[in-house]
C-alpha cells in the first residue's frame, strides 16, 4: 500500500452561495483509499447573468502541495511516487521541460512524480472513480451551501467510505477499503508534518535538476531565463543557441557551447537562485546544529 498516490482536480462545483470550486483529491489505486480531498474557492469572474457560469482559476502548485501534505499528514505516511496528469501547477510548461514545482517539491521529499500521458484521463480510472463517488455522495443542497458545508461533507463522505462503504474494486471484494486493505494503516516511508524539515533535502533536488540539460537562446541582453528567474551569460554571446545544466555540488548554472567539432565548451557559471528550501515547502529552513566549542578541563596533577 501507499506505492503509487494518484492526484487529479474536479473543477466546475457550484455552491449555494454563488461560488465555484475545485477539489483535489488524492486516492491510492491500489488500496482503493480516499487519502485526501478539499475544496478551494477558484471564482474570479461573477457571472452576469444567473444562468451563465462565472470563470474560474486553475489550482497553484502550492494547493496542490497543501492537500499532498494534508494526506501525507493524515495518513503518516510518504508514498514511493505520486501521478499525476501534465496540467500547468502539476508538471512543466509543454514548451519547456524544466521541472514544475509540484515536481521539485516532491524530489526533495524523495518521491518520483510520475506523469500519464496527455489527454488520457484513463490512464488513472481510479482517481476518475472517486471523483465521481464523492461528487454522488455531496451532490445535495445542505452539503453544497458554501465552501465550509462543501468540505464538511468531502471529509464526512471520504471517512464513511474509508471505513464503511462497500467497495466495487475487485481486490476490495465488496469490504470497505480499510477492511479489505488493514496495510492502508501501516506507514510505509513514516511521515509526521513536524518532520517534513528534516525529511526534505535541497541536496536530492539538485541531483535531480542535474539530470536535465536545457536549450537556451541568449537574448540581445545577454541572458537566458530559467524557472522565471533571468541569469547572464555575457554580451559576447548574444543570439547563441547554448545548452545549460546545473551543477549539483558547486549549486551553480554552467552554460555551454559546441565547438565547430561538436565538443560542448563552457561558457559562463551563475549561481542558483530562487530555487531552495523555504520556497520549495513553505516552511522555514531549518537550523544548522550549533557547535559547542571545545571544553579544557583542568585536571589535578598527581602527587609528585
């Protein structure tokens, strides 16, 4: 249990009070468990007339890790991967393969993210299923007059399922999840949120982000950009096509160049920014353990 965590979003719930939400849920496809769902509030257009819908935002990466955590935290346990489709705030701009936030949150944490192929919802069903058993099971007016009855009744509905609702996967043979699957309770990689600062390590998501090579073009400024954040390369080297990779253990960008023979020749290095603990897990870096400095002990001299 806990191998693999499917993640996906259910957008376009309308609440009583005229809002619109999304849920995030996280399901285990093999123990058939509902890990986590929740609601957030992703209106930003009124509609102007009733009949027609307002518009709504996508989720952001940081929701996104808001829930994992709620689940990881719930469950006391980290999963070996987590899957997910390729929409923005879960993988990486189709244009550009630099890893998405969701995905170097998860490397720090030691998870592979996992990716199903584009516009094949089918590749996860069973995060498809859920969706639609939570939405049949809070599909009634007490359950949906605002966002707080909506959660309320995501987190009643996903406790009952859990624990009491006959389940139709076919390793569940008709017994709720946790009956069918007691493992579900048995932590596989043990997590507790307090611990989150010393499980996660910066060092495994710059390995990771040096398994990438990126093509660049320097604009007439003399600079790339990589992840938003821009770094120059030099004047001299405007309009090149260059590649780029980091370097794991100096932390810096190292930009490169072929040669007439094909041999790639560094140009330039720049250090790595914007990219690091606090932004990656919301939370503050920890510590470094102090260092006592060392104690003289006077001893007595023996007797002469």
């Amino acid at each position: 249990m806990h191998e693999m965590l499917q993640v996906d979003h259910q957008e376009g719930h309308r609440l009583g009070d005229g809002s619109i939400a999304t849920v995030c849920s996280v399901c285990d496809p093999y123990g058939a468990a509902m890990i986590a769902s929740q609601a957030f509030e992703v209106q930003t257009v009124q509609p102007v007339l009733a009949d027609r819908p307002g518009r709504w935002r996508k989720l952001t990466w940081e929701e996104v890790r808001q829930v994992l955590r709620a689940g990881f935290s719930e469950w006391g346990t980290l999963p070996d991967s987590v899957q997910t489709d390729i929409e923005m705030g879960l993988g990486s701009n189709p244009n550009d393969p630099f890893p998405s936030w969701s995905s170097l949150y998860l490397a720090g944490l030691g998870i592979p993210h996992v990716f199903i192929r584009s516009h094949r919802p089918t590749d996860q069903p069973q995060i498809e299923r859920h969706h639609r058993t939570l939405d049949g099971l809070t599909d009634d007016p007490q359950s949906r007059q605002d966002l707080a009855s909506f959660q309320q009744a995501l987190d009643q509905e996903r406790r009952v399922y859990n624990h009491e609702f006959p389940c139709r996967a076919s390793d569940c043979e008709g017994k709720p999840p946790l009956q069918a699957h007691p493992a579900l309770l048995t932590p596989r990689r043990p997590y507790r949120p307090e611990q989150e600062r010393w499980l996660f390590d910066l060092q495994r998501v710059l390995d990771f982000l040096a398994s990438f090579t990126f093509e660049r073009k320097v604009n007439s400024n003399g600079q790339v950009t990589l992840k938003g954040l821009h770094y120059t390369v030099g004047l001299s080297h405007r309009s090149k096509a260059i590649r780029v990779r980091l370097d794991p253990q100096s932390r810096e960008w190292v930009f490169l160049e072929r040669d007439a023979q094909g041999q790639e020749q560094e140009l330039s290095r720049r250090l790595l920014v914007g990219i690091d603990f606090t932004t990656l897990t919301g939370l503050p870096a920890p510590e470094p353990p102090s260092v006592q400095p060392p104690v003289q002990l006077t001893l007595p001299l023996p007797p002469k």
